[in-house]
C-alpha cells in the first residue's frame, strides 16, 4: 500500500494505464486502486482522491470512479466547513484531470438525481432504494451521499475541469429497449435483471483530457 509520491513512481516506474478512485470492496480487475480507507481488498495506493501522490500524466488510459462522487459536496451551496471536510465535486474532477494524461478518459458511474425523482413521483420505486440512493450505505464517515448529481452537474463540472466530451453512456436502453420501471425491492431476489433496472437510475459519465 502506498502514501508518497516517491513510492508511486517506484512501484508504477511506467505510470499507471488505468486507476480506479474509491475501489472499496469491489474493486474492479485490471485498475490500480485507490481509496482513503485501508485494509481494503487489492488497495495499491491509500490516499485521499482529492489530493493524490500521484504525478502529472500519470495515468495513461481511464480512471474509474463508481459510486464515489456522490460523497463529495457542492461547490457552491455546501457550507464551507463541509467543503474542506469532505472536499467538493470540482475539486475531485480537477485532480483526475490533473493525473490523466492527454487522452485518457474519466468515467463515473453515480446516481441519477433526475431520474430517481421522476421514479419516485410516480412510486416506481421503494423508499427502501430511494433512501440508500439519496443518503448512502452509512457504514462509516466515507460511506454518505453529500450530493446528487444530475447529467447539467456533469457537464458543468466536467467542463469547469477542462474535460472535453462529455457523454453520458448508460447502457441502460440499449440493454432494455423499453426500461422495466415497476421494480419493487423484492424483486431482487428473484429477478436476475433488477441490476439492469438500477442501472437505468445511475448516470454513466465520460470526459476526455
Ligand atoms: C460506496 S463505496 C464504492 C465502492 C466501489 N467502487 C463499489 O462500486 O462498490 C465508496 C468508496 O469511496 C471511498 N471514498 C470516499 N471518500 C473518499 C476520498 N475522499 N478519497 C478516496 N476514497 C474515498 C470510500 O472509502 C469507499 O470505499
């Protein structure tokens, strides 16, 4: 596990062709990865995402992010002592872009404020999902949703970032054609798409540097 700038470039003497931020207990085969809390499975670089130790263009191709930028604050409504608690949603794209090399991309994976809203008016949803998508898994101080994004958010702070292309790429439709939106908690025992369904509530961002 690593701290320091020294040790990165030690460890990754060629850089690093694709990193994934907030890897928790799921993290994805073929990233390095990265998160704030230790003892985690197949954690290579314990850091803050904020400010990483690693270098300027340093990572080659992708860095990942699913289900961390929802835990970050508002760069402009959060109150200021929460912004330097928990860092805010710019702060984080900034320092991805910083670290990605011209090319690479950013992909996010996060939930969907709009349209877990428009499930919600129309009770396609449980509150038992509706409240872990708004508060988060409160297993410990990481584990809470300090913002929800829309696809607007996305694009403004992608851009404020200076990423170029962003696309959002749910894979939703293409998967479901006419999304099966009557999904009830208890479905997902049994239901072997009710991933699927979820998937339609997340937004699936890429940025280009
Ligand atoms: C909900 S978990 C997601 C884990 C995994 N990516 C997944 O999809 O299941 C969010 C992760 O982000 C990490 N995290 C939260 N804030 C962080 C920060 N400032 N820097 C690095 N990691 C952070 C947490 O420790 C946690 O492991």
């Amino acid at each position: 596990m690593l701290t320091k700038k020294n040790q990165v470039l030690q460890s990754f003497p060629n850089g690093i062709e694709k990193l994934e931020i907030g890897s928790g207990n799921n993290p994805e085969s073929g990233y390095v990865h990265l998160d704030i809390l230790p003892n985690l499975p197949d954690l290579d670089i314990l850091s803050d995402v904020r400010k990483t130790p690693i270098p300027d263009n340093f990572v080659r191709k992708e860095v990942r992010a699913v289900h961390i930028m929802e835990h970050f604050c508002h760069p402009e409504y959060s109150s200021k002592s929460m912004q330097k608690r928990y860092g805010t949603t710019v702060e984080v794209v900034k320092e991805v872009y910083r670290i990605l090399k011209p090319g690479g991309t950013f992909f996010i994976v996060t939930p969907d404020f709009e349209k877990i809203c428009t499930s919600s008016s129309l009770k396609r949803v449980s509150n038992y999902w509706l409240q872990r998508w708004a508060v988060g898994g409160h297993e410990n101080e990481y584990d809470v949703h300090h913002w929800l994004w829309t696809y607007q958010d996305a694009k403004r702070w992608f851009k404020e970032a200076r990423f170029k292309d962003c696309r959002n790429c749910n894979p939703t439709p293409e998967i479901l054609g006419k999304p099966l939106l009557n999904w009830k908690a208890e479905d997902v025992q049994g239901n072997m798409d009710w991933h699927k369904i979820e998937w339609y509530h997340w937004l699936f961002i890429r940025g280009k540097k």
